[in-house]
C-alpha cells in the first residue's frame, strides 16, 4: 500500500472529520442513523462498508451539509456544520455522487468543471487553470469539449472527480465509486485515487477496492458503527464480515479454481 | 446512450455537424441566430397568397449548406420529418378557397392551392434554417447567444437542463418501455392503462433525479445563477455577414425579384 496511510490512525488527537452522535430520522418515518460517531484525521482514507440501507449514503449526505443533523454534530476542519458555515464547509467538502449523470449537468465537460470554481467567484484566468489541472489530474483534458451524455462510463466517472477537485477540497467524499465501471476502468480509478493526497471518505460495496485503496474501515449496520479499524483487520474477520451483512474481499477468500471449495 | 440519442432525435448527430470547422461554423453565433431570425420573419412575413417572392428565399439555405460543409439529404428528410403538421395546417386550404386566382394557359388553379403550395414553401424555408442554424452553430451555443442577447436567464438555463437531460430521460423511458415489452406476452400488459401509469413512474423518477442534480448543484455552490466562462467575439466577418444577409433579405422582401426579373427579361425582348 502506498507511504500516504503511514500518517493514519495515530493522527487522530487533530481530525479533520468529526460526527457526534448523529442521529437521522427520513420523513417516512424510516430511523437511518441511531447516533453514530467516528471522525477522521488528515489524510486518511476511510471505507464506509455496510449492508443496502445500513446507513452509509446517509452519512456521506451529512458530511457536506446535504442533510442537517436533526440530533448530534457534525464538524469539518474547524467548522461546526450549520446553516451559517455551509459554504466553508462545501468548499472543503468535495462531494462525488453515485450517478454521474446527476453530477455532470452543463453542456460540455470543462463548462461542468468550471462550475464549482466559477460559483466560488474566482478570476476567469484562475478558474481556467483549475479547470485544466483538475481534468489533467483524472486524465481527461482532452475530454474537455465533449458533452456529457457523450462520455463512457469511466470517463464520465473521472470527469465527475474532476469537477470536485477544481474546487481544491481538503477531503473528498464519494459515493460508489467503482458501480458500474468495468474491471480496468476500476482499477484505474483506484490507482488514481491512490495517488490523491485529500482525506477521502467513501461509501462502497466494493470491499476489494476498501482493501486496496482505504487504511481504514468503518462497518456500518442499521444506522450505528459495528466495528471501526485497520482494513486489513476488519476485512479479514468473517464473523465480523458476516454480522455486517458482507463477506470477505473476493481476493482474501480461496481460488476456486487452485483449491476447490469442499 | 448513443444509439437511443440518435434514434429518439438524431440530436448527437446534430451535435456533431456543429463541430466542424468551415467558414459558416466560425461566425460568431449571435450573428447567426440574428439572421436566423431576420429571414424566418421575411418569409413568414409575406401575403398568403405569394409565391414567387418566396422562391428567391431557397439561396440562403442552399449557399449555407454548401459552405457549413452540411449534409443536403440528411437535412431534408428532417425537414420532410415535421412537414406532416405544415401539410395539416395547409391542407384545408384547397377545399375551403376555391376562387380561381391563377390562369396558367387551360389549367386554372385555386386560391387554396396556390395558399397551400405557400405554405409548405414557408415551412421548407424556415424549418430547414432553423436545422441549419443549430446544425452549424450547435444547441449549447445557441442557448448561449440567446442568454448574451438578454434572454431571460431562466429560459435559456432550461433550454439547457433540457438538451443535456433529455438523452438521460429517453434512455430511461426507453429501458422501461423494453421491460414492459419483455413481460407483456400477446399484447397483454400493452394496455393503455399501463401506459399512464408507466408516464407517472416517469415523472416521479425525473423529478427524484432533478433533485438529486440539485444537491449536486449545491454542493458546488449553486446560488442560482449558472455562470459560462465563455467569450464570445464579434469580428468584421461577422458584421459583414449580418448587415449582408440583413440587406439581401430585406431587399427579396420588399421585391418581387422573379417577376422583376422576368419583367426585365420581357423588355428587352421587345
């Protein structure tokens, strides 16, 4: 695994992500979060793993203000999030959504990228060379005149973490990174994001990519933290996995083929 | 998302036209929307019952098709796509104005004919100027003249959602259409019934995607105004194209140029 996870769990005493009890009720009536905590520390790179409808999604929406926490607290860097310090806590907040589609709404690529940047009030010129270093950054630059609804799968997801990054977060936070890429447009997205040095939260299915890409793990089961650890621990327990509605990373389990199951 | 793009509208191929690079694509394109506008006020402009005074009208189309570098047939069979509702509108006019208004040697023809004959000519004329206007400047850019001439805001921000949004959305109907189809044995299921109810889940999933397009919008710090960082640059071409095409059209509109023609071409033969 790359150096960057050295500086990891021990950095804790100054974190850059900290939630507090959070609690979360939809309007339906449906409990998603009964008052979780965990927080995160500068340049760490976080799997939020868990069953469909353990909660995950919800606790990405709370960490740039998507949704308000309606009992607990959350706080960014040295925000408390509120309705006050939402634009500081969305200018350090870098938010990738599951679907690009819903992320990539202007007509060209670059007019998308330069959305967040132009929204912050920056100079034409400044705002054109974030553009093109956050395209060059995911490898995309020459996409930049090309529509949306144009682009392929992998490259509608990098265009997507492009249009994040123009706006320099401090912390990234995705959604699903890896649905529906195929294998190489996956793995090239995990080498990508490897080389980030932004804190990263991201909420996955993908257990592999947690055990690539994340130092740390945190299960997630009916709203509250079931375990929260190194990786390498957390993913390797298959009674833990289990209890959490998952298993082990398809690469830690055996070869069907070297060594037949039975 | 191609394929369903293309077979919905053809609007990527559109697209694509727009991209090329030939003297009519350089044109600054509120130079072309203005002009685009001009010559469909021209031609609509003229008496019901005028022909001859349309037919001069043809160059712009045709000169702006050889220049963009733009694809003849591909154009008209748009054009002949939308003529079923010119035919609709102009068809009646046969049966209701019967009035001989033309003598042409034994063959005596109609008012109603000669009003309908207009207006097809009118429909060709505007609708194909309009496909090469977008054609050859491309929607996004349109959409953009439309907001630096003082478009409403609103307006031209949904004109864009729309274009961007609308292959998402044919790709969705068209995924429940194919679920539908895969389950509805001998036309049962096909029912119009199941229709409504399909355009409702429609509905709801556009307005749950438009929502979450939102969000998106505010995590990057939508305050509700789209900002594009483009310039647009009006040179001397441009100028010299509208004030051109401005004069040359306001002339065919306040001269009949066949019949002056050919009443020139009668005096000198006598």
């Amino acid at each position: 695994m790359a150096g960057r996870h050295g500086h990891g769990v021990d950095a804790v005493s100054h974190p850059v992500v900290e939630v507090r009890d959070l609690q979360y009720t939809y309007p339906d009536g449906n409990p998603a979060l009964r008052g979780l905590s965990f927080s995160v520390a500068q340049g760490e790179t976080v799997a939020i793993v868990g069953a469909n409808g353990a909660g995950k999604s919800t606790i990405l929406l709370h960490l740039n203000g998507c949704l308000m926490p309606q009992a607990g607290t959350v706080r960014i860097g040295d925000f408390p999030l509120s309705k006050r310090t939402l634009p500081d806590v969305r200018r350090t907040v870098g938010m990738v959504f599951q679907d690009p589609d819903d992320q990539l709404f202007m007509p060209k690529v670059q007019d998308d990228v330069a959305f967040g940047p132009l929204n912050l009030g920056l100079p034409a010129d400044e705002v054109d060379r974030r553009v093109m270093h956050a395209l060059s950054i995911v490898g995309a630059a020459h996409l930049k005149d090309r529509p949306p609804y144009r682009l392929s799968g992998g490259e509608k997801r990098a265009v997507a973490i492009a249009s994040v990054l123009s706006m320099s977060p401090t912390i990234l936070v995705m959604d699903e990174p890896t649905s529906n890429l195929d294998p190489q447009a996956r793995r090239r997205l995990i080498e990508l994001l490897k080389t980030f040095e932004q804190t990263i939260i991201v909420a996955t299915h993908d257990l592999d990519m947690a055990f690539d890409l994340c130092a740390r793990t945190i299960v997630v089961k009916e709203g509250r933290i079931l375990t929260d650890g190194p990786s390498r621990e957390i993913l390797q327990d298959a009674v833990l996995l289990v209890a959490g509605h998952l298993e082990r990373p398809l690469r830690l389990q055996g070869c069907p083929v070297c060594s037949p199951p039975g | 998302m191609e394929k369903t793009g293309s077979s919905l509208l053809d609007l990527t191929y559109l697209d694509t036209l727009s991209d090329q690079d030939t003297p009519v694509h350089r044109l600054d394109p509120r130079v072309k929307l203005l002009t685009t506008l001009l010559f469909i006020v021209c031609v609509v402009s003229f008496n019901k019952y005028e022909l001859s005074a349309l037919l001069p009208f043809v160059i712009y189309p045709i000169v702006l098709v050889a220049l963009g570098n733009l694809p003849l047939g591909y154009l008209l069979k748009k054009v002949l796509l939308a003529a079923p509702f010119a035919f609709l509108v102009g068809i009646f006019n046969p049966l209701l104005d019967r009035a001989v208004l033309v003598h042409l040697g034994p063959l005596e023809i109609s008012g109603g004919w000669v009003s309908f004959a207009s207006i097809m000519l009118r429909f060709v004329l505007t609708v194909s100027a309009a496909l090469i206007l977008v054609a050859s400047t491309g929607f996004n850019a349109v959409c953009l003249a439309l907001e630096k001439m003082g478009a409403p805001a609103a307006f031209t921000v949904q004109l864009l959602f729309l274009y961007r949004y609308i292959f998402v959305l044919g790709d969705e109907a068209l995924r429940m259409l194919r679920a539908r189809s895969l389950r509805s044995f001998g036309g049962r299921g096909m029912a119009l019934q199941v229709s409504s109810l399909m355009i409702g889940q429609l509905l709801l999933r556009t307005l749950d995607r438009a929502q979450r397009i939102h969000l998106a919008m505010r995590c990057r710090g939508f305050d509700g105004e789209i900002r594009i960082a483009r310039q647009l640059r009006i040179g001397g071409r441009d100028l010299v194209f509208l004030v051109g095409c401005s004069a040359i059209f306001l002339f065919m509109r306040l001269h009949d140029v066949p019949r002056w023609l050919g009443d020139t071409a009668m005096a000198l033969m006598r």
